[in-house]
C-alpha cells in the first residue's frame, strides 16, 4: 500500500467509514459531558436549597406557632446535649462517607484508565503477532 493510500482512506472502506462514526459519535458525546455535568450539579444545587428553605421555614413557622400559643419551648440541657451530639456525629458520618464515596470513584477513574492503558497494550501487541504471522506468510521477492 503507498503513502497516499494510508494518508486518505478509502471512504468505501467499511473500517474508515466504521472508523468516522465512532469517532463522531464519541466526539458528540465528549462535547456532551460538561453540559450534562453542569445540568446534574445545577439541579443538585436547587434541590439543596429548597429542601434548606422547606426546613427553615417549618422551624420559623413552628416557632411562631409555640410563641402566639405560649407553649415553652426550652428544653433540659441534658436533652441540649444529645440533640447536638447526635449533630456532631451525622456531621462527621456524612463527611466519612463523602471520603469514602470520593475514593472510590477515585479508584474507579484509576481502574478505567489502567483498563484503557491495557487495551492499548493488548492491541499492539496483537497488531505485532499479525504482523509477524503476515511476514511469514507472505512471499519474498528478490
């Protein structure tokens, strides 16, 4: 095959023509992904805040219910405690699992581009074989 063969292919060629959709079909999604990304962190942001004004708002219209009422709202300093021990313990779990959650896609991001790295390996060498395998096959010419 000649330089110019190799440079432009055949574009009746079922691996170019194969070739050209897969890289279009992936270079739309890679365009995708930020779009996507930003999508799913601007909902996420929203659903924290209203879920944060729902819960204030409950606590501002309950308090104004307990004054009008007259209800006593203090409480033993006993119960004080555990209310906000049990705070400090939600708070350091959510952050454990937050450390846990972020290791593992860590780990799962290290696992692809290993696996990526691999199959790069593996397709040169299997390029190597053929290649070898085609050299013994194939007619010398003197």
């Amino acid at each position: 095959m000649s330089n110019t063969a190799q440079s432009t292919p055949n574009q009746k060629d079922v691996f170019a023509v194969y070739q050209q959709n897969v890289d279009k079909y992936f270079s739309g999604i890679k365009q995708s992904v930020p779009r996507y990304h930003q999508s799913v962190t601007n909902v996420q942001q929203e659903y924290l805040d209203a879920v944060e004004n729902v819960i204030n708002s409950t606590i501002a219209l309950q308090k104004d219910y307990a004054t009008k009422a007259g209800i006593t709202t203090n409480i033993p300093s006993a119960v004080l405690k555990v209310i906000r021990d049990t705070t400090e313990e939600v708070v350091k779990a959510y952050d454990v699992q937050n450390k846990v959650t972020l290791a593992a896609i860590d780990s799962t991001q290290q696992n692809i581009k290993t696996f990526n790295e691999n199959t790069k390996a593996f397709a040169d060498l299997n390029k190597n074989i053929i290649q070898s395998w085609m050299s013994t096959f194939t007619p010398k010419t003197n």
